[in-house]
C-alpha cells in the first residue's frame, strides 16, 4: 500500500488519498457533493390547549412548506421543523435554544421532528442547525383579547336631547391593532349594533387604530351608556367596555284622541261654504301639524300649525270625498316621537245617484198565486244620509230597508194579480248633505211559478190564474208523470198536447186558460180530479 497524502478529517471519519491503489481510493469530490451544510425551516405551529391561526407560509415550491408567521392565544406550543439531514446522520436542530426531536424521515433526505416551547409574548422563533444556518418564523402570541382604550356616543338624530327606540346613533373609539371585529351589545342603550370601520394600525397611537360604527337605541330608558366588545383574528374576545359618555332614553311618544267633525245644518257631509268642526285631544307633544288631503277637494283649516282641541274646517271647493283626508301629526321634540291619526272630512257638494236593480239580475220576475218574493238593490254613487224613498209600480214592499256597506236592499213582492210586463221603480236618494236626486229603475214580470191546475169534470180548459207573457216558454205535463205535453199553437184534437186560450176557449198566446187539445182525456175526466203541472219558464 502507498504512501497516504493529504489526509482529511470529516467528522470522525478520516478519509485517506491513496494514488497508488486507485480501486480502493475515497474521491474526496464525492464526499463533498454529499455533505453540505445543513439547513431547517419551521414547517408548522400547533398546540393542544388553544389556538393558532393566519398562518402565512413563503410562497415558494412546493407551497405550504416554510411557515413565515402565524398567531395563537398560548404560550405553549409545538414548533414542526423539516431538516436536511447530514452524511449518515439525523439532523441537530435547535428551537430558540430546545433540542428538536421525534424525527422521522421524509423525502429527499429531509426529515421530520419538532419540538416543544413556551413563548410568553410575541417575537421571533428561531431555528438553528448544527452547521450554523438558520431560518425565523413571526409567531403573534394573543393570550387575551384586543383591549378598546375607549368608546365614545355620537350625536342625537337632529335636534334631539333625548334618544327613543329605534334611533339610529353613531359610536366611535379606540382599539388595539390586533381587533378585527366589534360587537355592540345588546345591553343599555342599544338593541342591535354593528361595527365596520377601522383605522390603519397605529391610526390612534402605537399599538391602537380608529373604528367607527352604528347602533340601534333600545326601549329602555333613563341615562344609558353602549357596550362594545372586541375579538382578534382567533375569535378571542376582550374586555367589555361601556362608553365614556350615557344618552337619556324616553320612550314617550304623543298620544292623539279620536277624531269627531261637527257638521252643520244636520248634515253628515259639507256642501261649499260649509264650516264644521274638526276635535281632537293631544297630550306630550310640543310640534303639532292639521292636514287635509283628497282629489279635486280644497279645505281651509284654521290655524293648522297650532294645537287647539277644535279647528273649524271650511269647503272651498269640491264634489265628492268620504275617505280619510285628514291627518293630524304630533311629534314630541326631545325625543323626535311622532304620532299620526287620520280622519274624514266628509264631502258632499253634488247630488248621488243610484243604480237599480233585482238581485241575480233575472230577465223577468215570475210570480204565483200568493206572491213570489225577490230583492230590490240600490247601488248609489254616494254613501246615503237616510234609506231611499221608493215606490214601486207593480207588487208590495215587504219589511224594511236594509244596508250592506254603501248599498241599500229591500224585498218585495209580485203576484199572479200583478200586471205582465215592465214596472217602474221611482223615488229619491237623500246624500249626505241632505242633497236629494231623483232615481228611476224597473223590473219585468214575465213569467209563472209552476202551479197545479185541476180540471173541472169535462172540461177542456181551466184557469191558470194569470196570463201569458210568452207561449213559447210555457210546459205543461200530467201530474204524476214526467214527460211533458207537446205545445201547440192551436186547438185542434192531437193526443198528450195542450195550447193557451181565452175565457172562451179560443186560442190565445197571452190568454189565461190552459186548454187540453186531446179531448178524449179531457172527457175521461169525470170526477173533476184531473191534475195539470203548468209554469211559465224564463
């Protein structure tokens, strides 16, 4: 074996350049290649009694690798360390200053381990390999919440001194950097809040930003501060803190008495010229407003921004109105409170007219014996001061006028007795100035209830009891069968038919008598007992 030159010492072991026995020899290039300095970064941070969140990693590849920064709310935690490890050996890796562990290979010569720290405020984690390279990570330690300095309420809607229920007011203040929301709570003066503007960090001194935000008043009331309360990035909440100044909660608002009006003359509505008196009772307001409104209607109001318990309210011009078109506003002005009551000045300066009509709306009325009962309806253009005064030319009124909102009914009757064809209605409608108009209606009396008729023994005709408006609506069939008598349009002898005549048997299309046109079956009737159903169709 040669002479050994330029030994070389790695480590413990000691590497020997023999020229003489190259099949044996150590190429120092290849020992070279292979131990290189030793690097470590931190790969993740946990823990097991808290937190740690917005973990930001370098964004290098693969990504997700080297952890650059993160925050936790312990001080106790876990610190994940990739290393590279050296010629035939685990990594030696430190943690500001704690011996990593537990490692276990990974992939490309890298191996996994960690170790465990305690770090009681924030700063920077150090990691460092035996060969001396080192990597850093941020680690922000939130063991409490972010702290607000102070809270301050803002200013009253308008020209208030006294807040209400659902007043919108600001709050404003100070709060430390690491806060990314604020809640108001719903606690004294506030019933909802929501906090959304921030400063820039160090906005209100280092350490501190701006925020700026809204709340809701509540229903309570007295002195009341807000309550706000901060969380960081982790959801770690800080202390309460109520607002350095109260606002005064009245939930008093104005209180406005029904509505009476007046109306002159005994009347129930104005004509133009009129005066009637509008009353009203308020009590805790200091700001009260008389408004009337409606199409085509003009009102004078007596003294209008001024509170009296009676204003007098005069029509200058106008037809119609019997909505509600006058509004009475009462507001109380420390708190803004406002109360609204609506009324009606009721109008009336033209005559009402009506619409007259039978309900069902039938094409004529028929009628029996002892009177066929229908529904007069009286629809007016206006609301009536009093029921309609109305006669009718044919048939009898039966009880007394009924009002269904602004419509009128009667019932009433016709009978066989009553005359065919059309009858007026006639009257007057009073309106509710007491204007009265002239009404015209009619109906039609045109038909026959069914009714039995009986035959007198022989006889080939009988009374029907009234006459006949229209023969082409009439049917007749046997009592007791169900097959109706063919109509016919003389008095010829055919079987199972019948025709109309007069008193004297004639054929007549608008008589009175029912004719039999067989007059074998006529003749068989030798008790007078024959039966005949007979009605007269619409």
């Amino acid at each position: 074996m040669g002479e050994i030159h330029n030994p070389r010492v790695i480590g413990d072991l000691e590497l020997t350049q023999a020229p003489s026995d190259p099949k044996h020899a150590v190429r120092l290039q290849d020992l070279d290649a292979r131990v290189q300095p030793l690097k470590a970064f931190v790969s993740d941070i946990t823990t097991s009694n808290g937190i740690v969140a917005s973990k930001v990693y370098a964004p290098t590849v693969p990504a997700n690798k080297v952890l650059q920064s993160a925050v936790t709310d312990t001080e106790n935690v876990r610190v994940h360390v990739l290393a590279q490890g050296g010629l035939f050996e685990v990594p030696e890796v430190t943690v500001n200053g704690t011996a990593a562990g537990n490692w276990t290979p990974s992939s490309d010569n890298l191996f996994a381990g960690y170790a465990d720290i305690s770090v009681e405020e924030s700063g920077t984690i150090t990691v460092q390999s035996s060969t001396g390279y080192t990597s850093t990570v941020n680690l922000t330690v939130a063991t409490e919440g972010p702290a607000i300095s102070q809270a301050t309420i803002g200013a009253l809607p308008g020209t208030q001194t006294e807040a209400k229920q659902g007043d919108v007011v600001a709050v404003t203040g100070i709060v430390a950097n690491d806060a990314v929301s604020i809640a108001v709570k719903v606690a004294g003066a506030a019933q909802s809040g929501t906090v959304t503007g921030f400063g820039a960090s160090d906005s209100a001194g280092a350490g501190f930003k701006t925020f700026t935000g809204t709340f809701t008043v509540g229903s309570g009331t007295g002195a009341q501060a807000v309550t706000v309360i901060a969380k960081n990035a982790l959801g770690t909440e800080g202390a309460e803190t109520a607002s350095l100044n109260t606002i005064v909660l009245n939930q008093t608002k104005p209180t406005i008495g029904a509505i009476s009006v007046n109306y002159p003359n005994g009347q129930s509505a104005l004509r133009n010229g009129d005066v009637a008196q509008a009353s009203s009772t308020i009590t805790d307001a200091d700001v009260v407003n008389y408004a009337f409104s409606a199409a085509g209607q003009t009102v004078a109001i007596q003294d209008p921004d001024s509170y009296t318990v009676s204003k007098d309210i005069t029509l200058t011009s106008g037809t119609y109105s019997v909505a509600n078109n006058y509004t009475i506003t009462a507001t109380k002005s420390s708190n803004g409170a406002v109360s609204t009551r609506t009324g009606s000045i009721k109008i009336a300066n033209s005559e009402a007219t009506a619409a007259i009509s039978v309900q069902g709306n039938p094409t004529k009325l028929r009628t029996d014996a002892d009177g066929e009962t229908y529904t007069l309806v009286v629809t007016p253009s206006q609301t009536l001061n009093a029921a309609p005064n109305l006669t009718l030319a044919v048939g009898a009124w039966v009880g007394s006028w009924t009002q269904a909102g602004n419509n009128w009914t009667r019932t009433f009757k016709v009978a066989d007795s009553d005359a065919r064809g059309a009858a007026a209605v006639t009257g007057k409608v009073t309106n509710l100035s007491n204007l009265q108009s002239d009404v015209t209606g009619s109906f039609t009396i045109g038909g026959l209830i069914e009714r039995t008729i009986t035959f007198p023994a022989f006889a080939r005709f009988a009374a029907i009891g009234a006459a006949v408006s229209d023969i082409t609506k009439t049917r007749a069939r046997y009592n007791g069968q169900s097959t109706d008598l063919a109509r016919r349009g003389d008095t010829t002898d055919v079987a199972a038919s019948f025709t109309i005549v007069n008193e004297n048997g004639l054929y007549d299309p608008n008589g009175g008598y029912l004719f039999l046109s067989d007059a074998a079956f006529a003749g068989a009737n030798t008790s007078g007992t024959l039966q005949v159903l007979f009605e007269e169709t619409l």
